[in-house]
C-alpha cells in the first residue's frame, strides 16, 4: 500500500525543521516544542496508514 521507497527524506526535512524551530525558540527565549510536534508518522510518505470511517466495512475485513 506503500507508494514510497523510503522515509529517509521525510525525516530529515521533519528533523531539520525541529531543530530550526529549537534554535528559534532558544533565541527567542521561548519554551521548547514538543518534540511530538515533528515528524508525524501519519505524514509519512510510507506509513502506509489511511484513516477508514467505518462506513464502508469492506475495507476493515482481513
């Protein structure tokens, strides 16, 4: 279900944004992001997760 070959460049843009978003806020004086704030596996190119609602209970038989 996967459309991707790797995550590699999903999470080095993710990581590289976080530590942006740290320097910034030690900057600034700020607190911290959450780090959970980063790098979301349901934004994952490969994660191969889709949110089904139920209505359709087809796709949730194995």
């Amino acid at each position: 279900m996967t459309t991707a070959e790797s995550d590699k460049l999903f999470k080095e843009a993710e990581h590289r944004r976080e530590r942006r978003a740290v320097r910034s806020a030690i900057k600034a004086g700020d607190d911290l992001p959450h780090p959970r704030k980063f790098g979301d596996p349901w934004d994952g190119q490969k994660d191969g997760k889709r949110w089904l609602d139920g209505r359709d209970s087809r796709y949730l038989r194995k």
